[in-house]
C-alpha cells in the first residue's frame, strides 16, 4: 500500500509530500512507524510510531509534538491492534529522500 504523508507531526522522519510504502499485517514493534485509523474518525488514517503496546492497543506517538494540529495518543489514548492497519517499510519519494524511516526498520532482517 502506498500513502503520502501530509503535516509535519512525523517530521524530520517524515515529511509533508512524502511517499512511503506501508505492509499491511505487517508484525509491529515498538519503534516502528505505523499507518493506523484515527480512533473516532475511521475514514482518516495516520502516520505515527508505535511507542508501546498495552492491553487498549497501540501507543502511537509524533516524532514532532509541537506540529500543528498533531493528533496522537496523548489525545485519544491507545489505538486498538484492529485499526493498526500496517507498518512504514520505504520511502520512495521525493528521491532524494529514498530509503528507510529514521528511527525504525526500513526491512528486517527477518524479512518481514
């Protein structure tokens, strides 16, 4: 799945008019950046990093905290496993900025 990052709450990992490629499934540690469903709002999606997991879910998190209008965990609590849709593997564009996510895998070594 493919998806274009908009806002600066992932900033400097992710940028606005970043291109990514999201594995839907995929096992999620935490570290990783994630593409989840807004709690609430299930027709939006988010770009966040998985912080920790506990029993409500996933703890998803802003690199950026002070990005206008960030939303993440620390606004609708944990994010249930359900609407953790996927975990970043790639950037792809803009191509001077290919390659992996900071702070995350880009592929493991596992292959998954």
């Amino acid at each position: 799945m493919r998806v274009r990052v908009e806002g600066e709450s992932m900033s400097p990992a992710l940028r606005p008019g970043d291109w990514v490629v999201v594995r839907r499934g995929a096992p999620v540690r935490p570290g990783d950046v994630v593409l989840a469903r807004l709690p609430g709002d299930p027709g939006t999606m988010i770009v966040k990093r998985a912080a920790w997991r506990e029993p409500g879910g996933w703890w998803l998190e802003s690199d950026n905290q002070r990005a206008p209008g960030r939303k993440d965990s620390w606004d609708f609590g944990a994010v249930p496993a359900a609407l953790v849709l996927g975990r970043v593997v790639f950037r792809y564009w803009p191509a001077g900025r290919v390659g992996g996510v900071a702070g995350g895998d880009a592929l493991r070594r596992d292959g998954r």
